[in-house]
C-alpha cells in the first residue's frame, strides 16, 4: 500500500478568492491557471497498520503543523477507517509563501492516497478530493491552460489548452521566502463578510473568464495580458480593502510591477499576477523570457527567480 504522485504547482491568470462553502471547502467563483513544469512536489504515501502513528516528513525532516491538513485529505481518499499512513514530501521550491506550494501538495497527496488505498478515480472525483484540501489544487491535476467551473454541487476542471500548444513561460520573482502573514482561508473570509468590493467581485468573474478563454483560444497575448492584470489587481483591492486589511505585497513586489511595466513600455510580451504573498510570477511569450529574468534578478529585495515553461498534470510515478 505504498504509491508516490508529483504535481506541479500552478498559477491562476483568473484568480479564486472567496468561498461559497467554507465547510465543503467551495470556491466562489471559477478560475483559470497555468500548470508550471519546473517546480515539483514529490508526495510519497505509505499507508500501514503496523505504523505506531501518522507521520510526515517535508525534504527530510519531520513537520506536524502539515500533518493534519495532509491527513485529512488522505482520509477522504482512502476513508476514515484508513490503516495509518507514512508521509515523505519533497519540493523544489519554498512552501507556504505565496507560490501555490498546497496546490501541488495536496494534488500530488490525492493522487499517491488513491493508489496507495487501491482506488481508481475518475478526474472528476479527484478533483472534488483535491478540492476540498486546497482551492487550487485541483487544478494542478491537469495541464497547461487549466479552467476550474463550479457545477452546482462540486468543481468540475479540465484543461483548455495543453501546455505545448502555447508554450508560455513564468518567472517567480522571490521578495521574501518565509511563510505567509495570513492564511488564505481566513483571508478569504474576512474578504467576504468586510470588503465592500466582494460582491462585484463575484459577479464579475464570469465575464473575467470568458475574456481569457477567448485570449486563449485565440492565442492573443496582449488580450491575456490586460485580463489577468486586471483581475489579479481586482482581487488584492478585495485583500486590501477587508477588515482587518490583507496587503501582502512589499517594496520589492512594487519593484517588480514597474519592472513590468517598463518592460511592456519596451514592446515585451510580459505581464505579472500575484497570490497570496509578496512573489511576482510574470507570464512571457518565449522569445522574451530572459530579458525579463535579467531585468527581474537586478531588482533590489528580489532574492532568487525561477523560471518555468509550462508542465502536465498530477501523475503517479510509483507504482506506474
Ligand atoms: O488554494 P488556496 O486556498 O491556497 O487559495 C489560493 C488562492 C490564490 O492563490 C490567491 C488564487 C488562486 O486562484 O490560486
């Protein structure tokens, strides 16, 4: 009963903020993303009776702050009456700062679990498994372009363009590797019972996603560009105007978004989205991605970039 799953984290263009289920873990409103394919997480699930207790270990060494998040979610797959499970995780990139390090935990956890417990799931049934672990994760099931919808009871994911189809690449510019001030579950909440800008929020959303379905069907960058720039500003105004107020940006994450806009003023094909932390990810066309890594490694308070093209969905490596 032991199975190992790598997922990729994934950035959303079109941004999930609020839940209309806290307890279902449900989304208010859909969502699109990229999957990235240079940042991993290794999940390794080992599920055993003769084990004396639950354990996780995160690069190495023991975490038990993670290890009911990862448990209950291994619950779910494998059911409650689980035999009791080992954890190993592995991941190329900070966790808990802003990069979407649960999406790929939780997504690579679902599917190692479901292995690892003999089960074979459909991807709709993996993704509302994934889905009630982290918002994000279950688009990290799937590749390249990935749209998250809402169906009355669930989530339902699918990838609208996979990733060779446009091979875009996204830089992380790291500002601050610690973890984050707020969870984005508290955020979340105290956006939709403070911000004055929630409910518009919401209600614009559906319009938001079909500018960026068309952009990427259509491959037209600069139509991506100003939708995903836009929503992204929409939703930490959201963060910003909550009671108390939600600002995870710092002076190095300015920094960035006027590298940015210097750069879109020089005729590149950039642009820049922002989650739950202080990191800038700034989407480019190829043939432009390393002017930008180099204007992005110059800035002050930028303390490591990354650069990736985009990747597949959540696979099982172990057994294949
Ligand atoms: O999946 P969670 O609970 O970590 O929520 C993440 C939400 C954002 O990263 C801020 C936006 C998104 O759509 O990924």
């Amino acid at each position: 009963m032991r199975a190992t799953a790598i997922a990729q984290p994934n950035i959303a263009l079109i941004k999930y903020w609020g839940k209309r289920d806290v307890a279902r873990n449900l989304p208010a409103v859909g969502s699109i993303s990229v999957t990235l394919r240079e940042l991993y997480t290794e999940m390794r699930v080992h599920l055993d009776a003769e084990l004396p207790a639950d354990s996780l270990t995160v690069n190495g060494k023991e975490n038990s702050a993670m290890l009911w998040r990862l448990g209950a979610c291994i619950d779910r797959v494998a059911g409650e009456t689980r035999p009791r499970v080992d954890i190993a995780s592995r991941t190329n990139f900070p966790i808990a700062a802003g990069l979407a390090s649960s999406a790929s935990a939780f997504a690579a956890a679902t599917v190692a679990a479901a292995a690892a417990a003999g089960r074979s799931l459909s991807l709709p049934k993996l993704a509302s498994l994934a889905g009630r672990a982290s918002g994000s994760a279950a688009r990290s099931l799937c590749g390249g372009f990935v749209e998250l919808t809402n169906t009355p009871d669930d989530v339902s994911v699918r990838t609208i363009a996979a990733a060779g189809e446009w091979p875009l690449q996204v830089i992380v510019a790291i500002t601050e590797a610690g973890p984050k001030a707020v969870g984005s579950t508290a955020a979340m909440e105290a956006s939709r019972k403070t911000s004055p800008f929630y409910s518009s929020w919401v209600e614009q959303q559906a319009h938001d996603l079909d500018i960026a379905r068309q952009a990427i069907d259509a491959r037209d960058f600069e139509q991506l560009a100003a939708i995903a720039e836009h929503n992204c500003l929409k939703m930490h105004s959201v963060m910003w105007t909550s009671r108390p107020p939600v600002v995870y940006w710092n002076s190095a994450t300015m920094r960035c978004l006027q590298a940015v806009r210097d750069l879109q003023a020089a005729g590149l094909g950039v642009f820049f989205t922002m989650d739950a932390g202080p990191q800038v990810k700034v989407v480019c066309l190829p043939e432009h991605a390393k002017a930008a890594q180099a204007s992005l490694v110059a800035i002050d308070g930028v303390t490591e970039v990354m650069v990736s093209t985009l990747g597949e969905g959540a696979r099982l490596v172990e057994p294949k």
